[in-house]
C-alpha cells in the first residue's frame, strides 16, 4: 500500500508538472513524522495481515475512479504493472535518487543565499552580480527557496520563469507577486 501510495503521488505530482521536490517523494521520516512501512506494497501488507489472521477492511470509496488518486491507483498503475511488475520499486528507487539530487541542490542553493542574499526590514535584497555565478538551471528553485523562506508565498513555476528574466532586464522593471509582494529591479539588486 505505501509505496503504491508513493507512485500514485510521484505520477500526479509528475502529471502536475511538479519539480523535484514533488518528484521526491513522500520522506521516511520527517521532523517527528516517520513511516517505516513506506518500503511495503499494499500486497505485502495484506499478505502479512492474512498470514497473521488479523481482520482488515478495505474501504470502498478508494474503487470510484472520479477520484485522480483512485484513478492512478485503479486504472494507471494496474497498467504500468502490466508493462513492469516491479514499477513500484522501481519508482521508490528513482525518488530516491531525486531526494539525493534535490539535497545537493539545496544545500548548494543554501550556501549560495548566505553570500547573495540580505533581509531586512521586510526587504530581501540579492545581488545580481552573484546570481550571475549561480547556474542558470538552479536560479528558479534559488528564488523559490529564498522569497518562500523570508514571506508567506507559494509561488508558481510562472513566477519563478518571470522572477529568472526579471533579473536578466534593465533597472526598474517590477513583477507583482501577490497582493502585497512585489520583486523590482534595481541596478546592482
């Protein structure tokens, strides 16, 4: 079941157009939260349960396809087994190697943001000529985890695209990110 539950999240998260944070998958363990049957399928808990003569129920709503979840589980997966009977370990495996890519961006992004970075006064302040170090690739997910860390902003992968060119246009351009958050262009910021 769990790592049915980790596919059908990686393939909405995919379908979704997520990044590599929706394409690592559900943790083992987070803060005080951990999952140790994240490694088992539905099958092998089952298959335990029945072994062990313990009573189990299945919820019937989990069958109505109108949910994208029950969709993927039902209709998706039952497919992709067909094809690889092993597509949830081999998937499990994958989001492994994504959390481990992801990690390494972040810690780099994290000590990239110490050198580029001021917050003060409600401004966050980065300094162009510094982003101009960063690896164009890594500049979206920079913005995100430094505005996302400093205001209470979800941003969208439009306004990552629109922040990235933002920083490549000449002084004064302004970009609205919600209500009350806007990113301007100054000469060296």
């Amino acid at each position: 079941m769990i790592k049915a539950i980790l596919l059908r999240s990686l393939l909405l998260n995919l379908i979704k157009g997520a990044g590599l944070k929706g394409l690592s998958g559900i943790p083992v363990q987070r803060d005080k939260i951990i999952r140790p049957l994240l490694s088992l399928t539905s099958d092998e808990i089952r298959n335990y349960l029945i072994k062990k003569k313990v009573e189990y129920r299945l919820d019937a709503s989990n069958l109505n396809i109108d949910y994208e979840r029950n969709f993927i589980r039902n209709e998706i997966v039952t497919k992709l087994k067909k094809l690889n009977p092993k597509v949830e370990q081999k998937i499990l495996n994958s989001s492994r190697i994504i959390r481990g890519t992801r990690a390494l961006f972040e810690n780099q992004i994290v000590a990239f943001a110490h050198d580029a970075v001021k917050f003060s006064k409600g401004e966050l302040r980065i300094s162009l000529k510094k982003l101009k170090n960063l690896d164009k690739s890594l500049r979206g997910d920079f913005f995100k985890s430094v505005i996302e860390s400093k205001f209470t902003l979800d941003l969208s992968t439009e306004n990552l695209h629109d922040l990235v060119k933002l920083a490549e246009n000449q002084s004064g351009k302004k970009l609205a990110l919600s209500n009350r958050i806007v990113a301007v262009k100054e000469r060296e910021y």
